[in-house]
C-alpha cells in the first residue's frame, strides 16, 4: 500500500520560512517524480515545484522562482520543499505526489498539509 504523508506545515509570518517533507513509502521512491501542489478553497490545485528522480532535475512555477527549493533523499524516501521569503498569497494546502516515470497513470497524492502566512 502506497502511502505518501506531509509534515512541515503552520503558521509562519510574512516573509518567514517553513520546509515541507512528505515521506513515501510502498513504492520504489528512485523511479518516481516527485512534486508538491497547492490548493485554495474554489480554486484548481496548480504545481508548485517537480524533481526527477535522475539527475535531480527541477520545475518551479513562476510564482516561487527564487523563493522555493525542492529536493529529494532517495534514501530517506523523503522529498522537502525549503520555502523563504514567504507572502500571504502562498496561503494553501500544500499537497505532495509522486508520479510514476514508466506509467504516468501510476500517481499517488498526500493528504495535504496546511500552510498559513499572515501577521
């Protein structure tokens, strides 16, 4: 059984930082992409950040350029998001999946973790 569980999320302040983890287990982690999404209420869940399994290759939407890192331990099971910088309108639900590299129908979704920034 697949299981994907976030940590990480809270209550931060205006240009404070938090960093995001979500551990997989069931699954083997190095063929998976990796990603984190986000979520407001009456709004789509948009991509916030991707990394590839080899090489490490990242994806940032234009929004945290500069601002997010993601990143992966292929032993730990674990991806983060390191996020900095942080504005109000990064308020969400930050929701972590993993996606299969040899059958992109194979995806698996966290449970999400709530992410508050104001003052």
């Amino acid at each position: 059984q697949v299981q994907l569980v976030e940590s990480g999320g809270g209550l931060v302040q205006p240009g404070g930082s938090l960093r995001l983890s979500c551990v997989a287990s069931g699954l083997t982690f190095s063929r998976y992409v990796m990603s984190w999404y986000r979520q407001v209420p009456g709004k789509e869940r948009e991509l916030v950040a991707a990394i590839v399994t080899l090489g490490g290759g990242t994806n940032y939407a234009d929004s945290v350029k500069g601002r997010f890192t993601i990143s992966r331990d292929n032993v730990k099971n674990t991806v983060y998001l390191q996020m900095i910088s942080l504005k109000p309108e990064d308020t969400a639900v930050y929701y972590c999946k993993a996606t299969n590299l040899g059958n992109f129908a194979n995806t698996y979704w966290g449970q999400g973790t709530q992410v508050t920034v104001s003052s």
